[in-house]
C-alpha cells in the first residue's frame, strides 16, 4: 500500500506523478483488502461468486473429468448480505439525521441525507467509503471499483494516520479510456489514458473553490480559487476492525445456498425414482448420466437383455429434514453474527413493547457502534465546513406504539409539550419540529390577540376632567 510520504517523494515532476498514479492504482487493485471489498460488492449486488463458479463434473474409466452436463445444477443465492446491509442502514438512517440548528441542514444541501445513506452501505460493503465536500453538496468515492462507479485509492499519512491525499480512477464504459483524478490538499488534478496517446494530464491542478466567469465568447474561465483549511475528501468505515461486514459470514451464505441448491439437484435429478442397472459393470460415470439424461428426456430407453441386462426402477423418498434443520440453523446463526433481528422470530413471539425491545438489544448494540462512525464523520465534515453543531438519530424500530404511546401520555404531567411529542413513537423529528412551530404561531396569534383587546379596552375608558385627578363630590 502506497502512502502520502510515498506521493511526497515523487516531487512536483509531472511525468513521474503519472507513473505514481498509476502504480498506486495497479497496488490498490492487487491488495487483499480490495479483493475482499470487490467480493462483497458482487454479494451485494446478488451475486454469490462461490456457487457461481462452482461446476459438477464425471469420470469416465481412466479417471478422465468432464463437466456434467447432465444432471442439474441449480445455482440458487438467497441475498442475506444485501438485506443485512439495507436492514442496518436503514435502521439508523431511514429518518435522516437531525441537527440543533435548521440552519446546519440548509448548508448540507437537500440531498444530504441520502447521501449519507448511501456512504454507510458502501462502508459496510467495502469496510471503508469516504465523503468529498465539494463546495456545497457531499458526493460519494467507493473504496472498490465496480461496472457502474469508480473506486477510490487513499493515501494516509504514515506519521498521523490521516488521509491526506488520494486518487479516484474509473473506465469509460465500452471503452480503453481510463481516467484518473488525484485529490490533494492544495487542489485536484485530473489525467486520462488513451491507447493511442497512452497517460497525460487533462486538466493541470486547480483548487476546490474556484472563482468561474462565463460569457458566450469565452465560454468558462477560471479567474481565481481557494482551498479548504482540511483535506475535504474524509473516510468513514464500517466498524471499530475496519473490516468489511462481509468477513466472518461469508462462508455460512456459501453454506446456506450450497444446501439450498444441493436439494433442488436432487429434487430434479430423482424425481421420486432411482435405477439399478443389471450386468452394467462395462458402465462409467459418463455413461449412466446419458442413461438417466435418456430417460428424463424421452420416458423410456431400449435395454439389450440378451447378456441378462436390465433396468429396474425403484422408488425414493428424497432425504430432506436433515437438510431443512442445517438451513433454519444456517439462516438463525447469520441474524446472530450480524446481529440483527430475524423478523420471523419477533413475529413468532410476544409482541409486547419489552418484549419487542429485548428482541433488538444485539441490534441495538450493533448499531450503536455504527452510528459512532457515522458521528466521527459528520463531526469532520462540520469541522471542515466551519458548523458548530451536533447530530442525532430517530432509529427506525418497530414498537407496539399504542403500549409505548400510553406509557408517555401517563407521564404527560411531568414533561413539557416537546419532550412528550419526541417521545411518542409514531412522530419523527421533522414532524416534532413542524407542530412545535406551528405551536409557537398559535400561540403569537392568541398573544397578539389578547393584547389588541386591552389596547381598545383602555381606549374606551372616560378620561378626567382637566386631565387631572378626580376629586369626590362636596
């Protein structure tokens, strides 16, 4: 792995910067962390690399392989990896973040919510995404690669730990073209790779905060620039390991889909009925599968039993509890590793609310420590930006709310009107902000009111004779 010393020492010679640009691409794509990221990545897009990959194969009487063609090979994949990564996210996200100050959000744009969903998926995918301010908006750098993004190469420093610089690269789609863009402290600059004119620089270094006059006869010129006082590009990982939330289950997937497609083969292949072949022995692999391939086509096959041979069908019941147990096992156990809760219990169960809460304790434990990384985040991204302020989360748990609702109305008398409303389960915070607001107006308005009536009622009194105090009568 390359690091900013490493950037340092190459100097301010172009010609030798695109070769480390590309070296520290070539590195990047060839380490363990980004084979285990790039494998995760296909998981989450639906993909289960090791039953893809995985081929039947026979054996004639030399010991010969070939790829068995004829009995089925269901490749089945159940998307655990894909439904734990949404199932987390989502409990801690899915009603956005919320900040002390409404001017805090105006300043992170309307689309930073989403964006931060989608930075803590590719964290817990790849074990590690990072977030680039640019000027007024968050975008999203992947650590892996993938057909529809680019990736993304860091370069911490070796003293501090810190990233201080790195490199984003990509393919044109259909295309040799690749495009690389280094992002330092001091600006950004952007290269291109063509076959026919091989690595060159597109666009020299500019800063983050440009200056742009357009007109129609020049079109966009850049007439001045700043930077930021901090490295604007800042990782956020996926847990306190910095390891991808694949690792350590994806082999019990593997398991999971093997059993689930070992059945469906045997189901297909067996069909209720196993054949014994008489004075066969002359037979190999590659001529019984023919034979069975034979008779599941067409029904029927011609036997020569002059020498005794023959085919005798038996029936068969197809062995499956056995395999049933491994996979409610298979399927408990992952809910378990990942800690997440399993629906299918919770719904099994009592549906009380202390119940439902003692079911989501290990998600709770789990998304707690997430939910850190995302505060470690947001707390650099505000530093950078000059914001002082601090975020909070609604997460996103079912409850029993007409239970949870009861038990804040019962303690109504002690709270003021904004504790009881952000305590009920069913408002989310936008909602508990809106009807504070409106509070507030109806409130003015009464006040207003109120006030308009003792001005008119102190103007209707009768004022005294002479302006001075009134005497009593003689």
């Amino acid at each position: 792995m390359r690091t900013y010393q490493d950037l340092l020492a190459v100097g301010e010679n172009e010609k030798d910067r695109m070769e480390f640009v590309q070296g520290a691409v070539r590195d990047h794509t060839s380490s363990d962390d980004y084979k285990i990221a790039a494998a995760a990545e296909a998981y989450y897009a639906k993909h289960n690399l090791t039953i893809e990959k995985f081929q039947k194969f026979l054996y004639d009487a030399s010991g010969k392989a070939y790829p068995d063609l004829f009995s089925a090979n269901y490749k089945l994949k159940t998307l655990f990896f894909r439904r734990f990564v949404i199932q987390q996210v989502q409990y801690v996200l899915s009603n956005g973040v919320t900040f002390e100050q409404d001017r805090t959000k105006e300043r992170l744009g309307d689309t930073f919510d989403s964006r931060i969903s989608q930075l803590a998926k590719k964290a817990m995918v790849d074990k590690v995404a990072f977030g680039f301010w640019n000027r007024d908006h968050l975008e999203v750098f992947s650590y892996a690669d993938t057909p529809n993004e680019p990736g993304f190469v860091p370069l911490y420093d070796e003293e501090d730990g810190f990233l201080k610089a790195g490199i984003r690269y990509w393919t044109l789609s259909g295309t040799e073209t690749k495009r690389y863009t280094l992002y330092e402290i001091d600006g950004y600059t952007e290269y291109i790779e063509t076959k026919k004119d091989g690595l060159r620089v597109k666009q020299e270094k500019r800063p983050y905060l440009q200056t742009v006059r357009r007109s129609d006869v020049d079109g966009e010129t850049v007439e001045g620039g700043d930077n930021y006082p901090g490295f604007p590009i800042i990782p956020m990982y996926a847990n306190d390991i910095r390891q991808s939330e694949l690792v350590g289950i994806r082999e019990s997937i593997d398991c999971y889909d093997f059993v689930k497609s070992g059945l469906a083969n045997e189901i297909d292949d067996s069909s209720g009925i196993f054949w014994v072949l008489q004075n066969s022995g002359g037979m190999d692999d590659v001529d019984i599968a023919r034979f069975l391939d034979r008779m599941r086509a067409l029904r029927a096959s011609v036997v020569d039993s002059d020498d005794g041979g023959g085919a005798e069908a038996h029936t068969l019941d197809v062995p499956y509890q056995a395999r049933e147990a491994m996979l409610t096992r298979l399927r408990s156990d992952l809910y378990e590793d990942f800690q997440l809760v399993d629906m299918d219990k919770i719904m099994s169960g009592n549906l009380t609310a202390t119940a439902i809460r003692m079911g989501y304790q290990s998600q709770d434990d789990k998304c707690g420590d997430f939910e850190y990384c995302i505060r470690d985040f947001i707390g650099k991204l505000l530093e950078l930006i000059g914001i002082d302020d601090t975020p909070s989360f609604q997460w996103n748990r079912i409850a029993n709310q007409l239970e949870e609702t009861q038990m804040v109305l019962t303690a109504a008398t002690y709270l003021d009107d904004e504790a009881v409303l952000r305590h009920l389960p069913w408002l989310t915070p936008e909602e508990v902000d809106e009807i504070l607001k409106r509070r507030d107006a109806e409130d003015m308005e009464r006040l207003d009111v109120v006030e308009q009536g003792v001005n008119e009622n102190a103007n209707d009194r009768p004022e005294s004779i002479g302006g001075g105090e009134q005497g009593t009568a003689p």
